[in-house]
C-alpha cells in the first residue's frame, strides 16, 4: 500500500503526521506544521492538517491548571 500524502509539497504523510501528535503531544496547528515541514509551502493542505489534528490530538486527563495567586490567596509555606 502506498503512503498517503497529506502535504505533497514537502511529501509529509498522513502516517508522520499522526506519530508526531501522538509522540510529541501536539495541540496546535502550528506547532505540527514546524515539527513536520506539512504546510509549510503552498498551504493548500492546511484544512485536512486541522482534521487530522483533532482526530488525534491526545487530550490530557489530568491538566494542571495555573493558580491565579491574587484571587487564590498567598502559595503554601513551604515546610521546614
């Protein structure tokens, strides 16, 4: 079976596509688009790269959210 080129430009298939979001856990287009060189041309394939995207993008179950200190209060002292 043949790849299947998502990016013909700069040859990037819809395989590498799915291995870097999964192994660098990808979010953004942006970022997929610097790690793989996909879209970086013409942009033609930009739209399918968004698909792809959220079709694999690995969702962390447990997110730190950041604590906003000025309504949360003072940190915790560290324990001596």
């Amino acid at each position: 079976m043949s790849p299947s080129f998502v990016c013909n430009c700069n040859g990037v298939t819809e395989q590498k596509l799915i291995a870097a979001i999964a192994q660098r856990k990808i979010t953004d287009l942006s970022k997929l688009m610097l790690r793989t060189g996909a879209g970086m041309s013409c942009g033609r394939c930009r739209p399918a790269l968004k698909v792809i995207l959220e079709r694999n993008k690995v969702v962390d179950p447990n997110p730190q959210q950041e604590i906003d200190w000025n309504q949360a209060g003072q940190p915790p002292s560290p324990a001596s």
